[in-house]
C-alpha cells in the first residue's frame, strides 16, 4: 500500500517562480527585451566567433562524432535549429554583473546538447538542449525542472540550482532549454582511477544513501513528475501536491522518440501513462509494445531471430498472460510500490569534490525520470558498484554509449567492495528496493522487455518466457505457468536463439574492437581509423561466411552473414 503523501516543507512560490520564469518568451521578441534590460542584442566576440567558426562549432550542428550506422540520420536527429545570440542575451540577464560572453564550451550528449558559458565577471552558466529524440516535446523538459524542484524541496541532493527554463519552443531562443548554475566540483568518472580503496568505499555509500533518498518518496501513482499547469490533458493527470501531479510515462520509447522509430512505428503509444495500480501499468506495457510493432513493408526484410509481425502479436498476448499471473503473486506486488530514482545514475553524472572525492557536489541529467514499480530499479547496478565479475566479463555502456572495462587486480578489490557497500545498503537501508533485491531476478524480467519486442527480437522475449516457464515451481509461483512450447517449437528456438546469440556476441566484438557502442558511435579523430578497420572486419566476416557457404556448411551464407552485420557502413 503507498503510504499517505507528505506535505512540501517549501512554499508554493518556489515552483511558481520557476514556472514564471517562461512568461519572458510569450511576452517579447528578442529585441524587445535585449532593449528593455538594456542588453545588447549583438557582441561583439560572439559574432567574431560564429563568422570565423569551424563547422564543428556551429551551435545548431550536432558535431561530436560520427556513427558507423544510419550516420546521417543520426547526426539529423540530434541538429536543433536556435537562435544562438538570444540565447547568449539570456544567459547574459541571468548573470549578475555580467556585460558578455567571454567564451563557451559546446558538449554533446546523446540527447542533449550542452553549452557552458563562461562570463566576462567569471562565472559559469550551463544551458541545456533537448534534441528531438530526447522525449515527448515540452513533456520532456516540463518533467525534468519539476522532477528537480521537487526533489530539491523534499531531499538533501545536491541537484543543479534552476535560472531558468522554457518548454516552448516558440520563445525568442527558439528551442527548449534549461539554463542552471554549473555545478562545482569534477565528475567522478574523471577522478575516480585516482582514487584509493577508503575513498571508493565512501563514495559508493553516498551515493547509495542518494538513491535511498529518492526511493523514500511516495507517489500515488506511476508516471513521469510535472508541474500542474503542464500541458498535458486534464485526465492524463493525477494530483500529487499543490503544484505537481504525475502525468504519462516520458522516457523516448513510449514515444518512438529514438532515431528512426516514427517512420518506423508511427507516433506515440496510445497509453503512455499515468497508471494508478500494477494491473494498468502492464496494460499500457503491453499496448505500448503492440503499437511498436511496425508495418508490414519494414519487416519483410528482418532476421530469423527477429520473428515474424504475428510471433510478436502471439508473444504480447501471452505475455499478458503470464504478467497478470504474476501481479497476483504478493511478493511482487509488495516489491512493486512507485519509485522514483535517477534513470542514469552512473560516474559520469555524478561531480564531486575536487579536494575531497567522497563528498558529492551535483546529480546531472534528471531527464526521462520516471516513477515506476521499485522492481525496476532494484537490479539495476551503477557504474560505481559494478560487481568484478560483470565488469572482467563485459563492458558497461552508459546512457551516452561509453563504456570503460575494469582490469587491474586493485580494481577488481575495490569494486567488490564498492558493491558489497551498495548492496547492503539496497537490502538494508531502502524499503522499497529491498523485497526485489531479495528474490530472484527471473520474476522481474518480463517487464522490462514486453514493450519493446520488436526492437529486441522475439527471440528475446520468448527466451525469458521459457527461462521463467521451466523455473515456474521452483520460484514458488502459484498453478502452471500460462506459456509452453512444443518440443518441434523448442528446437526452432534454440536455432533462433544461436544467431541471437551470434549477432550479440558479434556486437561485443565490434564495440571492443572498434572501440564504439552499440550504434557504432567514434568520436571525430578517431573516424577515418575506425572505418578502415571497420571496413577490414567486415571483410573478414563476409570471406569467413563464403568459406562456410562454399564448404557446404549449415548455418551461415554470405547473405545470412550480411544480413547478421550490425552496422551500414560497408
């Protein structure tokens, strides 16, 4: 049962000071107010720069790397066209004593691009961009400021002081944006190779309590956090505390939002949220991964292990089966409370303390958090806290697509211990997260999958449901499990799930080899060397497949094998 909401110990002023802050946009062009706060609507050193700027600069360009697949629709999708002076004039205003820009740094994220301003008095300002494929237009940066002011209202974190925002892109800068204070302190990723075993051990506990904090907040409800005048429709929201309520789910899949997926799938799900109980949460799962199932002329040319448009429709229909089973079980339902906890809360979103690495100066990047069943989160295991084990046999990629492997025997010691912090602190000190961090993994699977089934394959979702079918007892679930498969049908599987498993392992090697992610991101200098080998290890794939064709040889042909190859860039 979610426990009653407490009531905000922050005045009602501090939202509404934040929500006012996006009036200045719909009452004034970019003259207008550059005259009227006597701002200059043109520097000097800014016009200089933009003229005399490399490509690579262009504000509006995403410019910080190239991608080995779908390259130019990659880079397409994260361009955001602004007016790059007016945001300098605002940045400008809210900066006491300021007269101008001495000079920016421009920092690209996956989703966002990110200007750090630094001012002629010395002070730093950050703004943020959301690209299209961030989430839901002004849904997504609506949610992230009130997700942040609310949390700065109710918890000790240190999150980034708001300046100002606007979700509507129909302001004098252009686009959405968040302009905040730039937090002090240097991210932990940077520092943390330096650091000794004491200090690992400490930081990790912070941080833990951190994400003990977020867990201890109630919500009636599971959703994405807004302010209450959002634009969202009067039914898609749900009342939480005067200023706030909890509106539809914004992470990018339940929009198609990603690169790609609207000419995919269409638009967004019919049922993004909010949801009051377990039961319609995986209702609006299970529609959202119909509706993700995309038209008959983009599937025709998809693998074996894909499955065919109807395997997927047989497979969500079963697994809304088995899920509502399973929500019937107590120990889930007990282990599915709503939660809120930072959705990529990983070193390279985390500052701390340039004389002090223990002490956590700054949470970065709350976008796309949402409030979902604790058992989501709960086996979920930040980069801080990776056991050795997971960290010797794999890479860990981040939200961003970076990723960074633990070798040394020092570093395996520590981040056992770091874990071992976690852990303790997850089944110990957060009642919420504790019940999942008991039980056994397989029982939460399905829910994280039966959504985007077309995106993993069939194979995949079949493979969970089979691992939870054989493990039905023994997990202690009440009757017999609602899926089965004949002996004829197991055996297509395991051949499916061979090339599944090849196309995975095959992704692994690339991303080690080429150093890349799993969209086959290089940053700039490194683009002409990873091509090359690209190209040389797609060469050797495709000769290795001959070989096997002309050899007579079941399981591969030079067109299965360019059809397993990850990445376009031939």
């Amino acid at each position: 049962m979610v426990r009653s909401l407490r009531r905000s110990k922050v005045p009602l002023s501090l939202s509404q000071s934040l929500q006012s802050s996006r009036s200045w946009q719909q009452r004034q062009s970019v003259s207008e107010y550059a005259n009227k706060h006597n701002i200059p609507s043109s520097h000097p050193l800014l016009d200089h720069q933009l003229s005399q700027a490399h490509p690579k600069d262009d504000p509006c360009t995403y410019t910080g790397g190239r991608w080995l697949h779908r390259d130019k629709l990659q880079r397409d999708c994260r361009r955001i066209q602004f007016s790059f002076p007016a945001l300098c004039d605002r940045v400008i205003h809210l900066s006491p004593g300021a007269t101008n820009v001495a000079k920016y740094e421009k920092k690209e994220g996956g989703f966002n691009r990110v200007f750090i301003f630094t001012m002629d008095t010395g002070s730093r300002i950050v703004a943020r961009l959301p690209t299209s494929i961030a989430g839901p237009p002004r849904l997504t940066t609506n949610s992230e400021v009130a997700t942040m002011t609310y949390l700065r209202s109710k918890l000790s974190l240190p999150t980034p002081k708001l300046l100002d925002w606007s979700d509507d892109p129909a302001n004098p800068i252009g686009t959405e944006y968040i302009i905040q204070e730039h937090v002090e302190g240097v991210q932990l990723h940077q520092v943390w190779p330096d650091m000794n075993s004491e200090q690992h051990m400490l930081c990790s506990k912070a941080l833990s309590l951190a994400i003990k904090q977020m867990a201890s907040l109630d919500f009636p409800a599971y959703g994405s956090l807004y302010f209450s005048d959002a634009p969202l429709e009067e039914q898609t929201k749900i009342p939480l505390e005067q200023g706030f309520c909890v509106g539809p789910n914004c992470s990018p899949v339940f929009w198609n939002r990603n690169p790609g997926e609207l000419e995919l799938y269409g638009g967004p799900s019919p049922n993004c949220g909010p949801w009051r109980d377990l039961t319609s949460y995986c209702t609006g799962l299970i529609e959202t991964g119909f509706y993700r199932l995309p038209k008959e002329e983009h599937a025709k040319c998809s693998l074996p292990h894909q499955g065919a448009i109807q395997d997927h429709v047989q497979l969500l229909n079963i697994s809304q089966e088995v899920m509502q089973r399973l929500i019937e079980d107590k120990r889930i339902q007990d282990a599915a409370a709503p939660a809120l906890v930072h959705p990529d809360f990983h070193k390279r979103n985390i500052y701390v303390s340039a004389e002090d690495p223990t002490v956590i100066t700054g949470i970065i990047d709350w976008q796309s958090t949402s409030i979902e069943p604790s058992f989501i989160y709960a086996n979920e295991t930040p980069d801080f806290a990776t056991p050795p084990q997971d960290i010797e046999g794999d890479i860990f990629e981040n939200r961003e697509g970076e990723s960074t492997p633990v070798q040394t025997e020092k570093e395996r010691k520590d981040a056992s211990i770091c874990y071992q912090t976690y852990d303790v602190c997850m089944k110990g000190l957060t009642p919420k997260l504790r019940p999942t961090r008991l039980l056994d993994p397989t029982l939460f699977r399905l829910f994280h999958y039966t959504h985007t089934t077309w995106r993993d394959s069939a194979t995949a979702i079949r493979q969970e449901l089979i691992e939870l079918s054989d493990r039905w007892s023994e997990l202690g679930l009440h009757g017999t499990c609602p899926f089965s498969l004949t002996d004829e049908e197991r055996n297509k599987h395991a051949k499916d799930y061979e090339d599944f498993e090849a196309v995975q392992s095959l992704k692994l090697w690339l991303k080690r080899s080429l150093n890349t992610n799993s969209d086959g991101w290089v940053p700039n200098e490194a683009w002409d060397a990873a091509r090359d080998a690209h190209r040389a290890a797609y060469d050797y794939w495709i000769q290795t497949a001959r070989e096997y064709e002309d050899r007579g040889e079941d399981g591969m042909t030079v067109e299965k094998a360019e059809r397993l190859w990850p990445f376009d860039a031939r």
